[in-house]
C-alpha cells in the first residue's frame, strides 16, 4: 500500500505522515525534506530554490524522478508532497488543507523553516510567495493545480483538529477502502 499525502503549506502533512507512518508500520518519505537537501546542498534557503525552480524546470524534475522511482520500487511507504499523487497513481490519494491564518501560524512555530519567519506578517508573506511560485510551476510544467479536491480520495480540513485525529480519519479510510 502506497499513500501519498497532498495539501497546502502549513496544513499538517509532515506531522500527519509521520503519525500514519507509525500506525499503520510504514515507511515516511516527505518532497519536503528532499527539497530541504536540495536547498542546504546548494546553501540557500527553501524559498531561494523555489524562485530558482521558477527558471529551471531540473530542479522539480529531480524531485519528480525520485518520487517516480520510488512509486515503482517500494511498497508499503507514505509520502508527503504536493505532487506525490500525480506521480505515484497507484496510491491512496489524501489532501490536507486549513485556514491560512492557522497555517502561518502552524509554520511560524515549526523549528525547521525558522529561517525567514521571523513573525506572523512576514510568514504569510512568504507562505504566499511560495504558494504563488508552486502554482506558476505546476501549471506551467504540469498543467495541474494540486489544490483540486477532484484528484483526491480525502480530503480534511485541519484548521480545528489535532494532527492525531486527522492521523486517525485517513488510517480509518484507509482501512475502509
């Protein structure tokens, strides 16, 4: 079983990945932490490798291969990425989202992008930014908007639930399907 764990920045996906993972004894793989590598490879900072995915497809083509490869190789994993369902078809296909405001605020306490979200204003900033270069990206390379419900087997809203109950609505549609 392959799951693959779609949404909006700040919506959770990492946090719930991690939890599915555990219950449900699989492997966690997250585009998130792959880009993370790619940006501290390059020594920039997330937000500076998306402007440069912007000019230069190579970047999201890396990232597309990987995920490919492994839809194809493994098994029984989860995976966390906003176009993880496009390239892993074969996978039980979940989408996250939230407010935007919980989002920012979700991003602006997480440890790992501290970088450039020094306060709330300026973590809306950036989450907008990134979201508008993810959008151009993707429709552009893809002709895909990763935000419609229609590609999607669930989709939650996480803006008033803990990641523990989301966590636990996905392994009991999973378990159901």
């Amino acid at each position: 079983m392959i799951i693959t764990l779609s949404g909006t920045p700040g919506c959770g996906k990492s946090t719930v990945a991690k939890l599915v993972a555990s219950k449900l004894n699989l492997k966690r793989y997250s585009t998130g932490d792959f880009m993370r590598d790619m940006a501290e490879q390059k020594k920039i900072s997330i937000f500076e490798l998306n402007q440069q995915a912007e000019q230069d497809q190579s970047i999201d083509e890396e990232l597309d291969q990987r995920q490919i490869m492994l839809g194809r190789n493994e098994d029984n994993f989860i995976i966390d990425g906003r176009l993880s369902f496009h390239f892993i078809p074969n996978s039980k296909k979940i989408f996250l989202d939230a407010d935007p405001n919980i989002r920012a605020e979700r991003i602006l306490a997480d440890d790992i992008r501290k970088e450039h979200n020094i306060n709330i204003d300026t973590t809306k900033e950036n989450m907008k930014k990134r979201e508008e270069s993810e959008k151009k990206r993707y429709k552009e390379y893809y002709n895909l908007d990763p935000n419609n419900p229609e590609h999607y087997d669930l989709v939650i809203d996480t803006s008033n639930i803990s990641a523990k109950e989301v966590a636990e609505k996905i392994v009991e549609h999973i378990n159901n399907s």
